[in-house]
C-alpha cells in the first residue's frame, strides 16, 4: 500500500509518496521518458539497486556519502560534471541517499541552471523523517555547517522502507530518535504508540514502519 501525503509550501506543492519496493516502480515510470536523468547515489546504495538503471538513458554519479562531501569542492566537482554532459533546462536530478548527499544534491539542483527539476528517494530512516523535509540545502564551510546554502523544495519526495534493510542497527535507532522528538512535540498518542511499537520498528517490519514515517513527516511538515 502507497501513502501520499501532499505538501504545500510558498513556493511549491508537491507529493511525499511511502511504500516498500515503491523507488522500483517510481524508477520504471521515468526510465523511457525522453528528458535527461541524472542520478546522484550514495555508492553503497548504488551497489544494490545497479539493476535498477540496466537502461542507458540514467547518467550515474557515484559518490560516497558522508558530512566531507557537504563541501564547495564536491559542490563544483559534480557541478561541473554535469555541465559538461550537458544538462538543461528540462533535465531532472534524482538524489537516492542520505541526509548528507540530499543537502548536497538539493543545492546542485537550487543553483544549477538557476533552479531545475530534483526528485529526493532518502535512502536513511532519519533522512525520511527528517532532511527530506523541508527544503533546506547547503554545504558546510571552515566557518560552520551549512552556512552556504537554499530553501528549495524537491518536485517529489520518494520514500522506500527497502533502503533500510542495509542500515545498521545504530542507524535506526538514530531514526527512530528523531520519530520520537517528532512525537513529544506534537503528539502523545502517537508517543504512546511508538512506545508500543518500537520493537516492530527496530525489526522493519513494514506496516509499522511506514506509519510511523507518515505520522512522523506530518508532524513535521
């Protein structure tokens, strides 16, 4: 089952869309569209959904996802990258990743070309509750974390519970956590539930986790 929930903000509506093996189909819907995809994924990720791209009409960027790459360096290396492959105006961005490479990838996607297309698939659990929320990009400086940076919503957020299989347990509960901030905030029958539930949760049982993705990002947004 798909949950959709639809967001409006100043300057943009768009849709966060949750479902186990959804990024499969969401990837199949575009592959034969006749515009430019690029693709920015996290190489671990990379690693298991590299089928998913068997087509040639997705150019790849690999990179490896961590808070270094929130940098003007990889900011202009990828940049650069896909001006010379010659991205344009109707072209889309996808970002499969987390946290870190979707602040990276929504500041390419705000800036290049003065704003183009950028579809975000948050690859972590607290990505999905979290950063995939809101809008907020940047990169880091030598003065601080995300002093350079944007407001620019993605056209659509795809959550996949799939991705989560491949986090450590450590990376959950550090989702989880921020499910529960979300909770304590907004609302204690959800904080009672999540107190239920929380071993459901940490096993990714999928019913369970994708409500609490959708409870967690309507509080949030």
């Amino acid at each position: 089952m798909i949950k959709t929930i639809r967001l409006k903000t100043t300057h943009k509506n768009y849709t966060v869309s949750i479902g186990y093996k959804l990024f499969k189909k969401f990837i199949r819907s575009i592959s034969d569209k006749q515009i430019k995809k690029y693709v920015i994924v996290d190489q671990k990720v990379y690693n298991n959904i590299k089928n998913e791209f068997s087509k040639n009409n997705f150019f790849i960027i690999k990179v490896k996802g961590n808070e270094k790459i929130k940098s003007i360096e990889y900011y202009w290396k990828i940049i650069s990258i896909l001006l010379i492959k010659k991205i344009d105006r109707s072209s889309i961005i996808i970002c499969i990743g987390g946290g870190a490479l979707g602040d990276l990838s929504g500041f390419i996607a705000s800036t290049i070309l003065r704003g183009i297309k950028f579809i975000l698939v948050p690859t972590t659990l607290l990505s999905q509750v979290d950063s995939s929320i809101g809008g907020k990009n940047g990169i880091n400086s030598k003065f601080g974390k995300n002093h350079v940076g944007t407001f620019y919503q993605p056209d659509k957020v795809i959550i996949d519970p799939f991705f989560l299989k491949s986090l450590s347990f450590k990376q959950i509960k550090s989702g989880y956590a921020e499910i529960v901030k979300h909770a304590i905030i907004g609302d204690k029958k959800f904080y009672d539930w999540l107190k239920n539930n929380y071993k459901k949760i940490y096993s990714l049982k999928n019913e369970t986790v994708i409500a609490a993705i959708q409870k967690s990002i309507k509080i949030k947004a």
